[in-house]
C-alpha cells in the first residue's frame, strides 16, 4: 500500500501574517495560501514498477516554463526501491493526483496523495455527550483518573471511590474536556486485570462523577465486558490502549452505544513491551497499525469521524522512538483523524530530566505539551495535571493565532 507522509507540510495559518503585511485582499490570500506553500512528501510502500511509472509520468512536463508536477527523486534503487520523495507547491500536488488518476495502476498514488492533501485540514467536529469539540484552534485536555492500587504516577492515591470522585471533580473544574476513567494500569510489566474487578473499582467513580459533572466521560478499558457496563453508566468514550485487538468484541460493543473510541498503538502487551522494542519505520509502522484498527472499527459501525488516534508513547517504544514520533507527529495527520496524545509524567520525561522521579517530572510533562500543541500537532494532550497543562495550553494556542502585529497587519 502506497503511503504519503508529509515530511513538511507548511500551513496556510503560518503564512497568513506575511500576506496581511503585503495589504493583500482576501480573495487574493486565498489564492496565494493554495500555490505558495511548499510540500516535502516521503512516499513508502511503492510496489513493482510503481517508481519507474511515477518518475516517467513527472517527467518533462511543462507550461510556460513552469513545471506542473512536483519534483520526484527515487529512493536507492537497491536497498529502498519502495519510497520516494516528491516536492512542490500544492496545486502541483494536485495536478499530480489527477494525472496519477488516469493510470489504473497508479490509483494507490492518487489516493495517497489526495489524502495528504486533505489533512492540512483539520479533522471534522467531534460531539461527546453534550459537547462538540471543534480542532484547528486549540488544544483539548483529557484528564487521568486513575482507580488503581497500581499505575506508576498515582496508584492507590485514588483508589477509594469517594477519592476518585472528588479528583474527577477537581479536574473538571480545573478545566478538563474529558475525564479517563480506568481500573487497569498498563505500565510496563504489568498484568491484566480482571472485567469483574475493573467494573467493581470504575462502577462507583463513573456514576459519581456522571451525578456530579457534565464533562465528558470517557472509560480506558480494552475490555468489551467493561466498556459495555460504563457506557450503560454515561461514558461517551472508549479509549482502548490496544488498538482494538486485544478483544474482538469492543468495537461491535462501542458502535451499538454510539460511542466515540480513541484508538492507541502498542507493540507487543504491556507485560512484555519494554523488554526489546524494535521497529524498522516506527511512524510508518504506527501508522499500519492505526489503520487497521480504524478500519475494524468502521467494520463494527463507528463512524470514522467519532475514531481518535494515538501514537502510544511509552508503549513499547525506546527513548529514541518515543522522541522520533513526537517529531514526527505530524505525518498521523494523513489518517484525517483527531490525535490525541499522552505523554504526562511518563519515565522517558524522566530519563531527559536527568533522572527526576514521577512526583518531579511536571516541568518535563508541560515541556511536552507545549512543543506538540506548538505545532499543531495533537487536538488532545492527556495529563494528570490539568491546571497546569490549561496554563501551558493557553500560552501555546495563543502564540499559534497571534495577529496582532501592528496597524498594518
């Protein structure tokens, strides 16, 4: 399957205050924002005589001594002959598409290029419970509440109901979006936990909290047994570290209540998934496994626009990938999906902070919230320190819109 992966992708926003400056009209910056930006696309997964059919289709086409199709150079013909690199302005992209359109054998290409295109973009309006979230403007804060004796940052803290309700409680008001409710850690080498005593700790906290507040809920369960009971209870959400593969019954069980899921990637189980992580592409692999999960959740009857995706830091992953992918970030957008990303006092913070314990990586987390809200990369950040996250987020997002530059902006 040929896969386009924008290495740069500039957005139409980060131009606008130049175009501004030049006294532009508004019809005239609409067209400027389509040809001027640059686009720099890693294509994998190119098959057979795909290359040669792509480099002999881009070749010696012109009008009016401008080239109508991006620039193409071939990966090494010995060890990569499956990627390539294209680069141009937008509306050469586009003519590419529907030249590449023409050709049966390169429909993999138009798609994958058309679907790039699009997710400069930001993905469709979400509604969970009573809530629409809209992207492209601000980032979403989910926050953790954990009902474990157990998970690495907080377990036992909040293990009493009447606990767990109070810190649900005090998120929301510190201004969580959504509040994750789980029962079950999944640090490295830890074992799964039983439905019945997952539903036992959630039951309480889920029906306190849906009392008690109207932020959206959502339950981290890979089990279809518990997800089904929490969403009787009011959660809106799903939020499955396992892609959907642990258990085949979930994503039928999410469609019948309606629900939104957010979809994790992880390598191997958490048991196990520390001890040997290894990758050949980790984006191109976690993408491959997003893909299919989306796609076994439409199969079940979520509508796609109700799927989020995350990359799933720390989730079988070394430092090196987890720091790669948060880079790299981006290149999820050409899935057309929310991404949501969880990255809160997790041990690779740690590792970068010199060695800071969990109690002592707030500083590491918000460092990592605020670089990928920087680049508009993730629509949602969970963390468990809400307040301090909102403070960050405010700061980034309104950097990211800033216009004010003058009179002649």
């Amino acid at each position: 399957m040929i896969r386009a992966r924008p290495v740069r992708l500039d957005r139409p926003a980060d131009l606008e205050p130049a175009l501004l400056r030049l006294g532009l009209s508004p019809s005239a910056r609409e067209e400027l924002r389509e040809k001027v930006p640059a686009l720099h696309v890693l294509l994998t997964g190119l098959e057979g005589e795909q290359g040669r059919l792509i480099a002999d289709l881009l070749a010696g086409h012109t009008h009016l001594g401008r080239e109508d199709y991006p620039a193409w150079v071939a990966g090494e013909p010995l060890t990569r002959p499956d990627t390539g690199l294209l680069s141009g302005r937008r509306e050469q992209f586009e003519c590419l598409v529907a030249r590449a359109r023409e050709r049966p054998e390169l429909a993999g290409l138009a798609d994958a290029v058309a679907r790039l295109l699009e997710s400069a973009r930001p993905p469709a309006p979400l509604t969970l419970g009573g809530r629409t979230f809209t992207f492209g403007a601000r980032t979403h804060v989910m926050g953790v509440v954990n009902v474990t004796p157990d998970s690495f940052s907080d377990g036992g803290r909040y293990l009493r109901a009447e606990d767990a309700v109070a810190h649900g409680l005090r998120l929301a008001e510190a201004g969580a979006d959504v509040l994750d409710v789980g029962a079950e850690t999944t640090r490295p080498g830890s074992a799964p936990v039983p439905a019945e005593q997952q539903l036992a700790r959630l039951m309480p906290v889920i029906e306190g909290l849906r009392a008690r507040t109207d932020v959206p809920l959502s339950v981290d369960t890979t089990l279809a047994a518990v997800a089904r009971e929490a969403l009787r209870a009011g959660v809106v959400l799903v939020n499955d570290v396992s892609g959907f593969r642990f258990d085949p019954e979930l994503p039928r069980v999410t469609a019948e209540a309606g629900a939104a899921c957010c979809l994790m990637h992880i390598q191997g189980v958490p048991e196990t998934m520390q001890l040997a992580p290894h990758y050949e592409d980790v984006v191109d692999e976690v993408l491959d496994f997003l893909e299919e999960g989306v796609a076994r959740a439409v199969a079940a009857g979520i509508p796609r626009e109700r799927v989020l995706v995350d990359p799933g830091i720390g989730f079988g992953k070394t430092l090196g990938h987890n720091l790669f992918l948060l880079r790299r970030l981006g290149e999820l957008r050409v899935l057309g999906l929310p991404v949501l990303v969880g990255t809160s006092r997790k041990s690779f913070l740690g590792k970068l902070a010199g060695g800071r314990p969990v109690e002592q990586r707030l500083a590491a987390t918000l460092g990592s919230v605020a670089a990928v809200a920087a680049a508009g990369d993730a629509d949602f950040i969970r963390v468990h320190d809400v307040l301090e996250a909102r403070d960050a987020l405010a700061v980034v997002d309104a950097l990211r819109g800033a216009l004010d530059g003058g009179s002649l902006y």
